[in-house]
C-alpha cells in the first residue's frame, strides 16, 4: 500500500483521538475501532466554555490575520481554484491591557472543524469554538522593538488555530508568529473572499509532493512579510535575520522541506511527525533542529524510524526529546479542547493536557531562545528533575 492510500486509511479522525501524523505510522491510528468508544464515553453535553492555557511571558499577544494570494502559483490541489491562497494568522509582542479578545476562528472555520473534527453526541456547537478564550487581542497596540519571526505549520487535517496556544505564548515571550493555514489540507481556512473551503485532500490522503508544497507556501509567506514592500503594517517588528519554523505532524516533517529549500530559516521543530524520505538533511549545513515527540512512537531505536535516520543524517545542533504519556494531540489545542468539551483522552495517555501543553511551550521556547536569540537555556542541557517526563535521547 503506498503512502498516500495508508494516510487516507485516518482521514475520518476525530478531536478525542490521536491527530493524524505523516508518514506511513498513522495507519495504526485507525478511528474505527476507537471513535465510537470515544463518543459512547463522553459526558453528557454541557455548556462549552473554551479556554487556552494563558500565555506565561511578560507581552500580551496581538493577533492580526492576513489572507494572501501567491499569483506566481496555481493550488497544487485545486487548480481550477486559480492562484494559491492562504491565511495566517499573526501573533506579536503586544503591551498588555490594550485591544479585544480575538476570535478562536472564523464562523465557517468553526463549523467546518466541528463538522469533520469532533465526535457526534458532544453538544459542541460552532460558535462555541468561535469564542474559545485564547488570550490573543485584535487591535493590540506593538511593544516597541525587533523579534525573531517563527512560522508554525499545523498538522494534516487540522486548521491553523490548532496551534494558537504555542503561537500566543511565543508572542508573549517576543516573538513574532505567522501561524500558515495551508488551504484545501484541513477542515478549512477562511480566504480574501470570504469563503471556508474544506479539505481537499482528506478523502485520498496527502500526496508524497505535500511537504514539499507546504515548503513553497512558507517561502512565500516570508516573502511577503520580509521582502522589500512588506503587506503587513506591523512588519518592522520583524529582525529579518533572526528566523524559526515548527510544526506539527505533517507541518513537523515540512519544516526540514522548507529549511532545505529556505536558507532564511535558521532553526526548525519538529513535533511528533514522521520524516518523509528522502529527507533533505545535507542542505541544512549546520543548522538547528529539535525533534519533540510523544515517548511511544519517537524514542530512538523505536517505532518511528524516520526521527533516526534523519537525526543521523545532519551536521548541527539538534536536541531529541520525548515526553512521556502524552498522545499525538498532546502537542497542541487538541487535548485541551477535547478535555473541556467532555471527550476522553486515547488510551494510555497519563500526561494532563494542561501539561502537554506547558511542556511543549517550555521546550520550544527554550530551543528559540537559544538558537534565535543565541540565549543559553539549560532546560536543553539535559533531563530535569521538574520535568521527568521528558526524555532526552542519545541514538
């Protein structure tokens, strides 16, 4: 069975389950003998409050979205849809008290994540997604200064907002954040004319081309934020040369597609994707990249060989960490959401979904800090006794 027929084998999962990752691992990730169990376990509906984690660093976070046409390129999955669009979603270092609560997504954004994304029988309605609390502010007024520019690309399937935690706590601790929604591979992304199309993609699986096309969507998306007219009004907040990406799942496994094709990318995460090969490590030429995982698929020697081969195939700093008990969802909004909306967590899960989230904010952060800001983090250094769960890998 080829990759893509073994992606399309989960492209029903939903919000209480693993997310899907990339690579040919998710098949055993099937929904089928774990989603009705998931739905029979839920609580009995009850008002849904969302909330994200607040963001622990000394900025607000602003939020602007930007929704940009790419006119030297047709959509890869669509072509009859014309040139390739896409939204992002900006986050910055913003001064605290000014501005108004962002939305979590747009209306369309949300009934379609509902639609494809949650469990029938939990009472979760769109709006209720609409209003999530994500400590993000339209209209916040800039801190004064430069910051480092971190692009995060979701996981397959999953819309942007799914990264909006991480993103709101960069910004909180000066960085500037351009969350890419990358059109037709998700529950949907609202674009310039106001429309939310879905996913194009999801019936038949990603294509073995789709790291590669997320690549040329963040070249582009750097383009406009750095290039001589920048479209964003707040781009003199951006150092040029200070710039990061990370991802989830499949936006984990592009991120070496786009620092291989993308010299302004200087550092890369990966969280919890499988490497598509061939991987393109001889053009990273000494840059950073941390590996982030969840313990059972990702520890070196186990199930996920592609992190082994890949860690092995690049001459830089490049930190490999596992975090015990957490599931492929335990490294985004995913867990949280699914814990308040009532929705059981995949079996063998111990790590709280407040947790998964703190430690993925912690590590993260500290790997920017240290490779974008060139500030020595010794929570990199190795384990720590505040965080067993993380496990530090020594191939």
């Amino acid at each position: 069975m080829n990759r893509s027929r073994r992606i399309a084998a989960v492209a029903a999962l939903v919000l209480a389950l693993p997310l899907p990752m990339a690579g040919a691992a998710m098949a055993s990730s099937s929904p089928s003998a774990t989603a009705p169990a998931a739905v029979a376990g839920a609580s009995t509906p009850a008002a849904f409050h969302g909330e994200l984690p607040r963001p622990t660093g000394r900025y607000a976070a602003g939020e602007e979205v930007l929704r940009l046409t790419d006119r030297s390129r047709t959509d890869p999955w669509v072509p009859s849809a014309g040139p390739r669009q896409l939204a992002v979603s900006m986050f910055y270092p913003a001064r605290q008290d000014t501005g108004e609560p962002a939305p979590y997504m747009t209306l369309g954004e949300a009934q379609g994540f509902v639609a494809t994304r949650v469990p029938a029988g939990t009472g979760l309605q769109p709006q209720d997604v609409v209003d999530t609390k994500t400590y993000a502010y339209t209209g916040a007024k800039a801190a004064n200064g430069k910051f480092p520019l971190v692009v995060l690309s979701p996981g397959f399937e999953n819309p942007r907002a799914t990264l909006t935690s991480l993103a709101t706590d960069l910004a909180s601790h000066g960085y500037v954040v351009a969350l890419v929604g990358h059109t037709y591979e998700d529950s949907g992304e609202t674009l310039a004319d106001g429309s939310t199309p879905g996913c194009a993609l999801c019936d038949t699986g990603a294509p073995d081309s789709l790291p590669d096309s997320r690549a040329k969507d963040v070249s582009f998306v750097l383009d406009q934020l750095t290039g001589q007219h920048p479209v964003w009004r707040l781009s003199h907040l951006i150092d040029r040369d200070r710039i990061g990406m990370a991802g989830h799942s499949i936006g984990g496994a592009s991120t070496l597609n786009a620092m291989a094709g993308d010299r302004r990318i200087l550092a890369g995460v990966n969280m919890d994707g499988r490497f598509w090969p061939p991987v393109p490590t001889d053009t990273l030429k000494g840059r950073s990249f941390l590996l982030l995982g969840k313990e059972s698929d990702h520890s070196a020697g186990g199930g996920d060989g592609s992190w082994g081969q890949t860690w092995a195939g690049w001459d830089g700093y490049k930190p490999w960490l596992t975090v015990a008990g957490t599931n492929h969802g335990s490294f985004t909004d995913v867990t949280v959401l699914a814990a308040e909306a009532g929705i059981p967590a995949p079996p063998g899960t111990t790590t709280s979904p407040a947790r998964g989230t703190q430690l993925t904010r912690e590590y993260v952060g500290a790997f920017f800090d240290q490779t974008l800001k060139g500030i020595h983090q010794p929570l990199l250094d190795g384990p720590s006794a505040a965080n067993p769960e993380v496990l530090f890998q020594h191939p």
